[in-house]
C-alpha cells in the first residue's frame, strides 16, 4: 500500500469542510459523490461555494481507493489536514462502505487493453463451396474470451490452416521480441 498524496490545493478544499454550516450540506456532498459515481450523474445540487470542499473530497476519496488504503489511513489523513469529529466520522463511514465502489469505478478509468482469458476452437470442414464444386478444406472456428474493464466479451474467428500458422508465428516472434527487450534491459 502506497501513501496517500494529496495537492496543497485539495489540503485547502479539507480545511473548509469544518466551516459548512450544516451537516445536511456534508451528506448531499457525499450523496452527490456516490450518485454521479453509481449512475454518472446526480439530481442533488451542490452549492457553488462548496466547489472546492466537493473536488477535495472526491480526489480524497479516489486517492485512497487507488492506493488501496486502509480505514486507519484515511482517517489519519483527515486527521492531518484538521477535519473535525462529524464531518470525520461520516467521510470515514462513507469510504468504508463504499471502497469497493470506488475502487471499481477507479477500474473503468483510463485506457487499458483487453486481456485474453481463455479460447475455446473447433475444426470444421467445408465440403462444398458456394460455386458448387467439392473443397473440404478445414476451417477452425476460433472464441475468444477476453476481459475487457472487468466485463468478459467473446471474439469469434474463422481461420484456415495457413492464416492460424501465420498468426502462431507472429505470437512467437512477439514473445522474443520481449525475452529480447527484458534480456537487454537486465
């Protein structure tokens, strides 16, 4: 687990969270986190005054989800940056019953490439072509099962012999190309 680092900019956004008049005010703050989070957006409107309270919060609260922070180190964090007991005890409940939440949704941030988790295939035959003359060529049908921001896709292929060969070779030389790179960088 990493620290958490937060800006001088979100410190100052902590420091005005004990300066809300109501507590009310706090919770829509969370709640409004929560839903544009969960559903992309909010019907709770946010006070324009507490713009910077909102950004420190949520950079706060992503922060730690990145980090994989712990209960005890989040709240010492807000214990650093002078946040008071009420508005304490309810960002502290809020990051432990939703860090999951946040930590799924730091998930479908960013570019990331789809990773391959299993491949099922088959071997077929065309017997006939569609001009009406005798092949049988075989074809391999092939599945992919890729992982994709933690959702599982399927990607069919249809492969003769050859195409399949050439493919398998240029995976090989791919797999060199890295020992080569990791070889070299060693």
């Amino acid at each position: 687990m990493d620290v958490i680092n937060i800006s001088q900019k979100c410190t100052i956004g902590l420091n005005k969270i004990n300066s809300i008049d109501r507590q009310d005010e706090l919770k829509n703050i969370c709640k409004f986190i929560l839903q544009s989070i969960v559903s992309g957006g909010s019907n709770i409107v946010i006070d324009k005054r507490y713009d910077d309270i909102l950004a420190s919060i949520s950079t706060v609260l992503f922060e730690a989800a990145r980090v994989q922070s712990t209960i005890e180190q989040f709240k010492s964090l807000l214990i650093e940056n002078n946040v008071n007991n009420e508005p304490l005890e309810l960002l502290v409940t809020l990051f432990e019953q939703h860090r999951e939440t946040f930590i799924q949704s730091l998930s479908t941030i960013g570019i990331s490439f789809p990773s391959i988790v299993d491949i099922d295939w088959r071997l077929d035959y065309v017997v006939r072509s569609k001009e009406g003359g005798k092949e049988n060529s075989p074809l391999f049908l092939i599945t992919l099962h890729v992982i994709d921001h933690n959702l599982i896709r399927y990607v069919d292929l249809i492969a003769t012999e050859g195409e399949l060969q050439d493919l398998l070779s240029k995976v090989k030389d791919a797999v060199k190309q890295v020992d080569r790179v990791i070889s070299n960088n060693i």
